[in-house]
C-alpha cells in the first residue's frame, strides 16, 4: 500500500485506550495484533477510528 512504508507501520498502534498494541498491514486492512480490530486502509490514509472498525475475524473452524 502505497504511503505506508516500514517506517510508518512501525509507529502505528491501535488507538483503543485500552489496547495500543501494534498494527499488522493486512490490506485492505491494519489488523491489531492483540485485540484483532480491522482498520480500513484505503489507498492514501487509514481509518484508525474505533467507532469505525471492523470486528476480528473468526477462525474458519469456528462456527
């Protein structure tokens, strides 16, 4: 994704209060790596809202 090199994913952290774990680039989306929340990131800036975010994914094995 263009514009979010290794140096700015490095610095991006979930903005939950509770949380401000680190952001694994899945595109379309930074995912947190503790809580799970999917931030859309689109072509040009993420969406690093909470309100906003899709919840984590379910594990395929899980029903």
């Amino acid at each position: 994704m263009p514009g979010l090199g290794p140096e700015l994913l490095a610095l991006l952290v979930c903005p939950v209060p509770e949380c401000h774990a680190p952001l694994d680039l899945r595109e379309p989306y930074l995912v947190c790596q503790r809580c799970g929340l999917r931030y859309p990131a689109d072509e040009r800036w993420p969406v690093l809202i909470p309100e906003e975010a899709l919840p984590p994914e379910r594990p395929a094995d899980t029903p």
